[in-house]
C-alpha cells in the first residue's frame, strides 16, 4: 500500500506569500489590523516575500494569504488573467519537485504536466485557471511554489540554495531600452505599452525607470527570457514609433478600448479612417445612436489620457515641427508633402492634425484660412493679414487688370502695424481663384475672373482700333495714361498677358486680335467721337482743327483736350499732331500738317504786356490764346516770378470775391470761373491787378490801364 503524501499546505514556511507574478495585483496596502506599527509605513500585498516570515506571527500570516487570494479571486471574476503569460518553469523541474498542495498537484497531473512542467509556460494564467477544480488558491500555491529560493536557485532537484546569476540577455535587453532617448517619455500607463510594461515590473512609472530597475536588480524575475522578449518588444515598439503614420498614432493612443464600436466610432468621427472629420450626425447615423451618445463615446476615449499628462507622440511632434518651420503656406501642399514622406495613409487633412494635437495637449501654432478652393496656412497673428492680401490683390486687379506681389506687400503692411513679410503675400495669392504668373521672378501676376478695367480695357481698345500692333508700340500707349500707373508693364509681363487673354494671339512681338473686333463696341462716349473724327477726317490731323470739329459735334473741351492726352487709342505724330494707332502715316503727312499750323499761328504772344499803377499795383495783360481760353493759365513774367507768388483773393471790377487766384513757379491759375462766366473768346483781353500788401487781384475783361 502507497504511502500517502505529506500536504503542503500554502501558505509555506521560507517562501514568499504573495507571487512575484501577481504582483500588479497586489499593489494594495496590507489590512490595518495586521500592521505592525499603527503608525508606520504601510506595507503593500506585493511586498509579502519571504522575509515576512520573520516579522509577522503564523496566524497573520495565515490571514494574509487568504486576503491575496480573495485578491486574485476578484481579478479572475473580471478576467484580469485571461492573456496574461504563465511564467515558465526552469528545465528540469517536475511537478514533484514542487512542494504543492494535494489538490494543485492533482489538477496539473490530470492536465500532463506532471513530467513537463516547462509547458505551462505556453499558456496563459487565464488558460490554467481555467483547469477544472483548479481555482485562485492553487493558482496561488503553484506561483509561490515556482517562485520560492530553491527552485530559483536552478537546481533540478531542488538541492541548490544559491540564486542564480542574473540573466545575460535580460541585462541586455534592459540596457538596450536604457540607451532609447525617448524611453523617458513612454509611461508605463500608457495604454500602448502597459501590457508589456505591467508584466515585467508592475511599479515602474516610465520605460526608462523600468530599464534601470531591470539593470540593478539582485534576483530575476519569473521566466528571465519571456521577461527579457517582453523587454525587447517594448524596445522595439518604442524604436517604430517614428514610423507610424500620423492617424496610426492617434487610434493606438485614444483608440485601446476592447469595446470594438467604440473605436471605430471615435475613428469614424475624427476622421482617422479617411482624412476627414465628421459630424455627430454622420458618425450617429452609421451606428444608429444619438448625436449625444457619440460625444459620450469620443469624450470618455480621449479623456483617459489627461491623467498621463504628456504622452509620447512622435508622428504629431514631427509633423507640429514640419508646419512651425515651413510656415505659411498652402494646406494642399502640405498634406501632399506629408503624404510622399510617410506620414499619413489616408491623406490626413491639416484640420484633422490641429483636433488631434489638441487631444495630445500639443499647441496648435497655426491656423487655417480658406481662400478660394484651397486653404492657407498661417501663424494665428496673421489670420487677418492673409485675408487682406486677398482683398487689397482683387481690388488691385480689378482697376488695372494685373499688379506685383511688391506692390500688394506695401498696401497690405499699410494696414497692419507690423510690415507684412513678402512670404506671407507669395503664398496667399497663387490661392486666389483665377491666379496665373505674368513673371514670377519679378512678381508681376493677374487673377483671370477679376480683371475688368485698366490692362483688359486697354488691350481691347487698342486692338478694336488698331488690330494689330506690336509690343513697343502698345507700351507707348500703354504710357500715356498717367493715372493707371506711372510706368507701364514690362514688354515680356504685356506680351505674357496678352497670350493668356483670349481673343488675343501674339507672333513674336506682334499682338493681333483673333478674331477682328469693332470699334464701335469697344469704345464709347469721348474716346468713340475721337476715333470717328479721325476715320472721317484722319487718320492724323492737327489738334486744333481736330478739337473745333469734336467741339462741333458738342464735345466738352476740357474732355478734348483730356482724352487726347491719355487715351491709347490715340498717338502722337508729331508736335499737335495727333491720329489713330496703328494708323498708316507718312512722314511727308505730318510735316505738312506741322507747316500749316505755324502758318495759322498768332503773331503775338498771350502775355500782351505788363507794368505798375501810380500807387504802385502790378498789373498784367494777357490776349487770349485758344489754349489760354481753354485752360484758363497764365504765365508771371520772368521778372516779376519771386514778387508774384502764393495765393490772392480774386475780385471783379466791383470788388466782388469771386474766388482764388493762385501762382507758383511763373503760372497762375483759377480765372476759369471768370472767364466762362463772362464768355471770354480767343483775342480779348484780360487785365489782373495785383496788390501784394492787401493780397488781392482784381480781374477784368478789357484793354490794360494807362501807364
């Protein structure tokens, strides 16, 4: 008859009373009735090793093992322990050489591990627990007996007292994650490394504390090479991180929820799947939940993190730091370029980075700006500097059909008080709906849709009249017009707008309308009664007999005399010799209209004469000219020009004011009003005098006072 076996009964004398394995679990203080000091440090379950033989009596002791195993028996209802490793024995071990109890014995023998006891290291605690009759107390029994000195010490028949030599590839593994720059950032509560981390040392805060814990210890822990592979799966994820995509980050980060709804709830809304953010709607519908209940979902997922404080995020960092430097700049560029370097998969838009930075407690130092069918980005401080480059470029473009990158940094920083960089201008405007180079190397652009008057306007008359013509002489025309710019476009700035313009062909550096246009519809009011004088009469004639003919037909004179000045449908023959552009002259035609007008010119000058009263007033004698009749300017003579000079109230005859007369460099104006009131005709004669002490010029129509 067998021999029955002596019971072993847990807890043990010599070994440890709550598992090493276990011991994330146990991290609670140990009952105050079973302190030693009231006062005195608490001591954790965990802590019970073998060394609390020596200073707690067997009763506590007793009562104490039965608080860990109802400990472990809570954490089995919650399935704590269902992919947690089982630490695996050292070769040679068999179950006989552990001093189970009967029933922990019993369970495993009917399991096969009775020779091999190596193999529960291929399962998991959650798979053993699962063993029929096999519950947290043998659980418990069976960890301590594993994890008791002997054993430890190596020996297969449990006859070695010594502790084995720490683990060589444990010690490298922990030397490797010790050297990661960022294995201070990684915190052992980090969803994304607790698994690894809780198992291997379950009161570490970071990766690298972790490593060093590793690196001082005096005993290895349960299984040295399952620790060792887990030290250096946690090394390798912290190496990968950088080589994640952005939304990858993000989901392992806010996304570890074993609730597989959730997920893809909270992916779904922030637009992690594919590059867009959704609304509550969208995401409620898909799911068939309220609006309500997925803020709930996406509010409790991306809270958990607050209490971590900043987490590792090297993919969102990189990308921050990306956008910091290259700033400003188009949206659209941007999640290109992070598109061609790896960083996002599903074309992750600038918005969805700034809503996940927010989550990370990242600063968002830019901001987007829609403008047009794209978006810029933008400091926050230049938010609204962006938007009045576009304004001040539309407005520039409208009146005179294309401007300068130049040009509209100096209106815009006119605006602001800090100047506005060039930068800034050079990446709002190629978003401007309609934008197109003319010269980007000198910065010259227009905007297609905007562009009415000024170049447009022009380039239509010109051709209407014309039709064709080339670059040198539409840069004449171009110059006339003083009002829409002080220097025209350069040659290559008109012949590059002119190409984009339709309607428009240019050869070489000729530029002819395609097809032919009428005059008639591209001109109107002065400028047409100009153009159809001169297709009756012209097409060059002499600029009085061309003004007494437009003044016929009931044309102001003043408008003559301004649209002929800068109108670019008119040019310039000779001295006031004026035709169509474009038109066919021969020189021998402008010589002789020349001849006639000196022929028909007045003898005598405007200024007829000029002296001093007998109380010693200036006076001054003008005869009519038609220019002077027109302009209503007279000139000071030489003699009298640093005498004759500011403002004088002008009186008529009865001493009436009438208005100002004004003088400056040898001229005088302001007897317009005069004149036209009293129907002054080219020949009659005007008298001012002059009283430099009262300030005052008396003007009449009439022959000068005697001497």
């Amino acid at each position: 008859m067998a021999t029955p076996r002596v019971t072993n009964r847990y807890p043990r004398r010599g070994e440890r009373i709550a598992p090493t394995t276990l011991r994330e679990f146990l991290m609670e203080a140990i009952p105050r009735r079973f302190r030693r000091e009231p006062g005195g440090p608490e001591t954790k379950l965990s802590d019970l090793d073998e060394a609390a033989w020596d200073y707690f009596p067997d009763e506590t002791i007793t009562a104490l093992s039965k608080v860990i195993i109802d400990r472990v028996a809570a954490y089995h209802v919650r399935k704590a322990f269902q992919h947690r490793h089982f630490p695996r024995p050292p070769e040679g071990i068999r179950l006989d050489d552990l001093p189970l109890e009967n029933r922990t014995r019993r369970c495993l023998a009917r399991e096969g591990f009775d020779d091999n006891p190596q193999a529960l290291g291929d399962y998991t605690i959650g798979n053993i627990l699962s063993i029929r009759a096999f519950g947290p107390r043998c659980l418990v029994d069976l960890l301590c007996a594993l994890e008791s000195p002997k054993i430890r010490g190596g020996s297969g028949q449990g006859s070695g007292l010594a502790e084995a030599a720490p683990s060589e590839a444990l010690t490298a593994a922990a030397k490797r994650l010790a050297g990661l720059p960022t294995a201070k950032l990684v915190r052992c509560e980090d969803p994304r490394f607790s698994r690894l981390t809780r198992e291997v040392d379950a009161e570490a805060t970071t990766a690298q504390e972790l490593a060093e814990r590793l690196l001082v210890r005096c005993v290895d822990p349960p299984d040295p090479p399952y620790v060792a592979e887990q030290v250096r799966q946690l090394a390798r994820r912290i190496e990968g991180m950088p080589d994640l995509t952005l939304e990858e980050e993000l989901i392992q980060i806010f996304g570890s929820t074993p609730y597989e709804r959730n997920r893809k709830i909270l992916v779904g809304y922030y637009g992690w799947a594919d590059g867009r953010q959704h609304t509550l709607t969208e995401i409620g519908n898909q799911f068939g939940i309220t609006r309500e209940r997925i803020r709930q979902v996406c509010a409790k997922l991306t809270r958990r993190h607050k209490k971590l404080g900043r987490v590792l995020a090297p993919v969102m960092d990189r990308v921050l730091s990306l956008i910091d430097r290259r700033l400003p700049l188009a949206a659209s560029e941007f999640e290109a370029e992070m598109a061609a370097r790896g960083l996002t998969a599903i074309g992750m838009r600038l918005e969805s980075v700034a809503t996940g930075a927010r989550l990370l407690d990242r600063p968002v130092t830019f901001k987007i700006v829609k403008l047009g069918t794209d978006r810029l980005v933008v400091r926050p401080e230049d938010v609204d500097a962006a938007t009045a480059v576009v304004d001040v470029a539309k407005k520039e473009i409208y009146f005179h059909g294309l401007a300068t990158v130049e040009k509209i940094e100096q209106a815009v920083s006119e605006k602001f008080p800090v100047p506005v960089a060039v930068k800034l201008v050079t990446a709002a405007l190629p978003l401007i709906d309609g934008f197109s180079w003319l010269d980007q190397s000198s910065g010259w652009f227009r905007l297609l849709p905007i562009a009415k008057h000024g170049l447009p306007k022009a380039i239509d008359k010109i051709l209407s009249v014309a039709g064709e013509v080339t670059i040198d002489q539409m840069r004449t025309a171009m110059s006339r017009n003083r009002r829409l710019w002080k220097a025209p476009p350069p040659e290559n700035v008109l012949l590059e707008f002119c190409r984009q313009t339709p309607g428009v062909r240019v050869e070489d550096d000729r530029i002819r309308c395609d097809p032919p246009r009428d005059w008639r519809e591209s001109l109107t009011g002065v400028e047409a009664k100009l153009v159809s004088v001169l297709k009756k009469h012209g097409p060059v004639m002499e600029r009085g007999v061309m003004e007494d003919l437009c003044v016929a037909g009931g044309m102001n004179r003043f408008s003559f005399h301004a649209f002929v000045s800068w109108s670019p449908v008119i040019a310039q023959y000779g001295h006031s010799v004026y035709g169509l552009l474009g038109a066919d002259v021969s020189q021998e035609q402008v010589d002789e209209l020349i001849a006639k007008r000196r022929a028909k010119r007045l003898s005598h000058r405007v200024l007829d004469d000029h002296g001093r009263t007998e109380d010693g007033r200036i006076w001054l004698s003008y005869r009519l000219s038609k220019a002077a009749s027109t302009y209503a300017v007279i000139t000071i003579p030489a003699a009298l020009k640093k005498v004759v000079r500011g403002r004088f109230a002008l009186l008529d005859i009865d001493g009436e004011a009438i208005g100002t007369l004004a003088t400056k460099d040898g001229r005088a104006w302001g007897l317009g009003a005069f004149m036209r009131e009293q129907g002054a005709q080219i020949g009659d004669f005007v008298v001012v005098t002059l009283d430099l002490q009262q300030r005052t010029a008396v003007v009449e129509l009439g022959p000068p006072p005697e001497p």
